[in-house]
C-alpha cells in the first residue's frame, strides 16, 4: 500500500472513490487524511477523514514517503495553485484512471501526471489527457481530442472528435462540444451549453448555441504567490 494525502476538500467523495479503486485495483492507496490550508485549524475533520495539516507540512509528509491527490475543485485557477506548491516541494502525486478497456483504449491514449478520471467516463482513441486534470463521470471524449493541463470537466459533457481545449479550461455540467472545434486556454463552458464554434482563450460562454457571456479577468497575484491563500471563484 502507498501513503495517499488528499490535498483539498474539494469532493467529499474522494475516499469513497479511493475505497472502490482499492477493491478493484492491484496497486492499492493508504488514505492518512486531508491537507487543507483554509479548513486546518478550524475544523478537525471532514466527512470522518481528519485534516492533518496545511502547506507548512507538506515537507514533512514528503519526507515521509507520501503521494498527495490534488482535490482542489473550486476553480482551475485554486487547482493550478496547489498542482505548484506541490511541484514547489517535489511532492509525489497520485493519478487515478478509474475507466478500463473497452471504455479506454491503452494502447492510444495518454493521461498526465495526477489527472483523475472517474468511473463511467469513455475516451477515444488517440485522446491526450494533459497533467492534473479532473474529468467526472458519465463524460464521453471523443478520439483524436486533446485536452489541456488542469482543465476541469463536469459529470455528463460530451466531447466529440478532433477536439482541443486548452489549458485551465472549465466545463460545465452536461455540456456538448461539436467535432474539430477548438476551446481557448481559461475559458468556462456554462453547464448544458452547446459549443458550435470555436472559443477564444478567457472566455466564458453559455446557451444553446454557446455565446460568450463575459471575458475573465485574473488576478495575476495570486498565480504569482501561491503561498498566499488567497482563493478565487471563477465559476
Ligand atoms: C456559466 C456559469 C459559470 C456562470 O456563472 P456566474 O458567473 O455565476 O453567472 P450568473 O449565474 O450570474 O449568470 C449570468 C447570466 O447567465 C445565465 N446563465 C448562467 N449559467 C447559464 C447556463 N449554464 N446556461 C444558460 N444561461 C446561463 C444566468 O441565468 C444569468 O442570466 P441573466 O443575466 O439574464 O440573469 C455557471 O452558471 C455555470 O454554468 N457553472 C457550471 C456549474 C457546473 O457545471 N458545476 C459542476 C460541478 S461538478
């Protein structure tokens, strides 16, 4: 059994989902807890799991021989902050890759460093999982799509063929994106949207047909300090 941390109290479910992936796999996880930088010293546990700790301990728990899982679901942005700070202390990360064949194709596609795909998921041939991305149940990825590092996709969205999102990208519950279309880096598909067309980085669209809604704007500072807990929504 390897040592797992859960960084991030983003899905209570993340040690149910580890149980089942125990069950089913040879290569098993040893959940300790959660570390967590807003909830540490406020609350002592979450969903009967407790919270060891926050960033100041990860040297020690590195030290220790932990994996750590990036569980932070808030935003891409707070996924990117902790996917660095645990880069900063050459954390060893767990990945997750709940679907199997006939739902995978092992051979053609490839999946990043601490992704975690969850149960019911199909992907394609030749599909291309960046690093630290989360993509929930019940979606479908169509081949030949590529999707970017930390992108974060919700229960039930569709991708079809030929597809590229980019980096950070959020997608919403349910939504459908149309073959050979290409979503910029950052931007936020509203939940049942149907994106026919192509999408520019920083942008937010919504509806049937998908139209933009708003550009997002970032606060650079935060990226720039990941120590600082300063946590932002962008969805
Ligand atoms: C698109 C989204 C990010 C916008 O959130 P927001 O910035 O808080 O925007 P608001 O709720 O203020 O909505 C702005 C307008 O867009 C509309 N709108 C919001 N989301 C919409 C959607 N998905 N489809 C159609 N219209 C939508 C709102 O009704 C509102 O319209 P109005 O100005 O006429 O009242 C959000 O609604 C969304 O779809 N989030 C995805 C949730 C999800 O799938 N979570 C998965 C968790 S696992």
């Amino acid at each position: 059994m390897k040592k797992l941390l859960i960084y991030g109290c983003g899905y209570p479910s993340m040690p149910s989902l580890i149980k089942y992936w125990n069950k089913k796999k040879s290569q098993k996880w040893d959940v300790a807890g959660y570390i967590d930088d807003v909830k540490f010293g406020k609350v002592d546990t979450f969903f009967g799991l407790p919270i060891l700790g926050n960033e100041k301990l990860i040297p020690k728990f590195v030290k220790e021989g932990y994996h750590f899982f990036n569980n932070v679901a808030s935003s891409t942005d707070n996924m990117k902050i902790v996917a660095q700070k645990l880069s900063k202390y050459k954390a060893k990360i767990c990945t997750l890759v709940f679907p199997e064949p006939p739902n995978i194709d092992c051979e053609t596609v490839y999946i990043g460093e601490g992704s975690c795909i969850f149960p019911d998921v199909f992907l394609g041939t030749d599909v291309h999982i960046g690093k630290n991305v989360i993509i929930r149940q019940q979606s479908n990825i169509s081949h030949e799509t590529v999707v970017g590092d930390l992108c974060f996709i919700a229960p039930g969205v569709g991708i079809l063929s030929r597809v590229s999102i980019g980096e950070k990208t959020f997608i919403g519950a349910g939504a459908v994106i149309r073959d050979n279309v290409t979503v910029g880096k950052n931007c936020v598909i509203g939940m049942g949207a149907v994106v026919t067309k192509d999408v520019p980085d920083n942008i937010t669209v919504t509806g049937i047909p998908a139209k933009p809604i708003r550009s997002k704007t970032y606060d650079n500072t935060t990226l720039k300090n990941p120590s600082e807990e300063k946590f932002i929504t962008n969805r």
